[in-house]
C-alpha cells in the first residue's frame, strides 16, 4: 500500500475550560499564576512567564493518506514553520512511498533535513509524519500500535504527576510527585534557599514512602546545580531534571563528574537518537525523557529505548502519558517503567472529566492503559479535524 498523500496544517485542540464538567476547582491551576524557572529567567522582563517569551504558532496535524482512503493522524507543534517543512519539503519526496516502510521513511526524512539541520524544528515536522505513519499502520493491520511494537510489557502503566499541587496528586492516587523548580541560577543564593524550603514542604506533605521530584527546565548552570544538590540530599530526590541548556554536552559532563552520586534524569530537549546515544555511551543520566511529538515519533524514540536499555537506562517520555502516542510506546518498551501525566487542570476537577482528545485514557488511581483500537485509539473523523483547523 503506497502513500497517496501527506498534508499537514495548523491544529487548535484548545477546549473550553473542563467542557461539562460541574466540578469545581478549588483554586486556579498553576501553569496560569506560578513562576518557573527557566532559560529566560536572567532577563527581568521575560522571568515570570514561560507565556511571555515562547512563540505562539499553533499545534499541527498531519494526515497521512494511503491509497484505499486510510489515513493515520500525526501531531506535533510549532505551527506554520513545522507545516512548511512538512508540506513543501517531505510531501513531494515521500508521496508514492510504501506506507509500512516506517523505517526507511524516518532515514529519508533525517537525511533530507540535513541541509537545515535535523534537530529542533525539522525534528517537530519528522515527529508529526511519523506518528501519522504509525497510526495508518495500526489502522491498516487492524492492531493497536502497541502490538505492533511487540505486546505490552506490563499489565498497566505506573504513572506519576507534575505540577505545584502535590496534595491534589496525592488525593488522586498517584505514587510519585514532580515539582517545577521556581527559581533558577539568575536568582543566586536566594533561589538556592527558596529552591529548597519547596522541596522540604513537598517532602512533609508526601512523608518518606513517596517519591519526589524536582524540574529545573534549562533553568540552571553547573555551579547552581551542584550547589542545589548538596542542598537537597537530606531529601532524597528521585532525580533532578534538565537542569542545563540542552545543546551544552560538556557541562552534562562536568555535572556527572561533579555529583556522581545524584539521579539526573533529561532529553526533553534533546532531538533525533543522537544526543541519546552520546548521553549513553558516558552514561551522564539515569532517566531519559525524551517527548515523542518533538524527539522524532514513534521510530525515534523506540531507537532511544534500545539504546537506552542496553546502557541500563531508564526512559521516562516527557509528558508521555497524556497523549496516546506516549502511552502506546511506554506501554510497549521494558525499559520505560514510569509515565508523566502533567496535570493541567485545577484541583477539584476530577481527571474523567476534564477535556482529553477524544479516546485517550487518563491516569486512574495512578495506572493508565492505553486505547486497544486500531493505531493509536484515537476518536475522531475527519469533521471533527476540519472543524479544529486553522
């Protein structure tokens, strides 16, 4: 079965706050008021919002079509930069492709964004055809991705919760917490002092049974980092997370050197298997996260989980359980033992009633299973697309 088209277009799945839902939420949710740490936080005008300084293209979708009318959907972000990509360089070159041929698919696109460098915005428009690829796929041979990639590796997915509300994730089940860092290098010694009295609160709340985590998005250099650390021990953090710019190898090194006996865990910004494979060799994490919609798709990242199992670490995809590309692979891979689900809801509104693209589970008692239909499970048509589109 050969492609008979690829199209990809601007995507807004933004819902209405909690569509019917009549909970009510007990306080606002903290992606809306909290200030996090990061890459922009030495620049005053830019530090109390990621909002204020992240561009505001639009989600993308892409439609995969083979020659019989099956189509696989496919999403990443970044907007009109991504969809150029898509539509006037991969289109023309993988139309009349096998669409089974995943593998070969993936290198064509690797190779062919070499001219403007693979990794970032070319890697968002790989991730996006890929995806769209692997659900055509699952819809072609009438199978949930999952099984294509081998079977389950586990009964259920154990996942764990990110945000300020810690009690809230308690309250729901969940078994581990990860808290975004608010302070960052460009906030010095008072940032280290309020880094750690959050980290303290949070480790009261949860007692010792818990396990907690801390996010520092890029926010940080080597020295604050090993100054946190050492700070932090009394508390047995799980791990730290992408702590340094992500492009700086050397000082993922330096920091491995420096607190060897310390979890780090990162990749989130890290595209295509490469940088995974270097992390690997000089084993400068525990945890990868790499973000299936960003990293490259499904073919990248299961090349990431190899990788990775071979150097006996752990991958942990960034915000892996909210999606149902996430979910299909961690369910799939030994080496991926836990799911993020990233609350973005406020406390109060139960996780089934929040808004969730259509046949994607939520996280229940702290366990997810992911959709055992066809391809990723998704449930939606192509008016509900054309309705959503930009």
């Amino acid at each position: 079965m050969k492609i008979r088209e690829i199209r990809a277009f601007e995507l807004n799945l933004k819902p209405a706050p909690f569509g019917d839902s009549k909970a009510v939420s007990t306080r606002p949710r903290w992606q809306d008021t909290a200030e996090i740490a990061n890459p922009m936080s030495r620049y005053p005008k830019y530090k109390p919002l990621r909002s204020l300084w992240t561009p505001g293209w639009g989600g993308v979708g892409c439609l995969v079509t083979a020659e019989d009318g099956t189509w696989g959907l496919g999403m990443s972000r970044y907007g009109k930069p991504v969809i150029e990509i898509i539509n006037g360089h991969f289109a023309p070159r993988l139309e009349g492709e096998n669409c089974m041929a995943t593998e070969k698919i993936w290198d064509m696109m690797f190779r062919l964004a070499s001219p403007y460098s693979t990794p970032g915005l070319a890697s968002y428009a790989i991730s996006a055809v890929d995806l769209a690829l692997w659900d055509l796929k699952g819809k072609l041979l009438k199978k949930p991705v999952y099984e294509l990639l081998g079977g389950p590796a586990r009964d259920r997915q154990v996942c764990y919760a990110t945000g300020f509300d810690t009690d809230w994730h308690m309250e729901l089940g969940f078994k581990a917490t990860k808290v975004p860092c608010p302070y960052g290098a460009a906030d010095g010694l008072a940032g280290l002092e309020k880094d750690e009295e959050l980290v303290a609160k949070t480790r009261e709340l949860v007692g010792p049974s818990v396990d907690v985590m801390l996010d520092c998005w890029m926010a940080f250099d080597v020295e604050f980092t090993i100054r946190l650390v050492e700070r932090l021990r009394p508390y047995g953090l799980r791990w730290l997370e992408d702590c340094l710019i992500p492009e700086d190898l050397d000082s993922f090194v330096e920091m491995r050197r420096r607190v060897p006996w310390q979890n780090m865990a990162g990749g989130e910004h890290w595209y295509t298997p490469l940088p995974f494979s270097f992390a690997a060799s000089r084993r400068l994490l525990e945890v990868f996260q790499p973000d299936i919609e960003w990293v490259g798709g499904v073919t990248a990242l299961v090349k990431i989980c190899h990788i990775a199992e071979a150097a006996g670490i752990s991958v942990i995809p960034h915000g892996g359980m909210e999606t149902a590309y996430g979910q299909h692979v961690s369910f799939a891979m030994p080496s991926t033992p836990w799911g993020e689900y990233i609350l973005r809801t406020p406390p109060g509104v139960p996780l089934q009633e929040a808004p969730n693209l259509p046949g994607v589970p939520v996280p229940n008692d702290g366990f997810l299973v992911p959709n055992n239909a066809p391809g990723f499970g998704l449930e939606v048509d192509l008016a509900w697309l054309e309705e959503r589109a930009m």
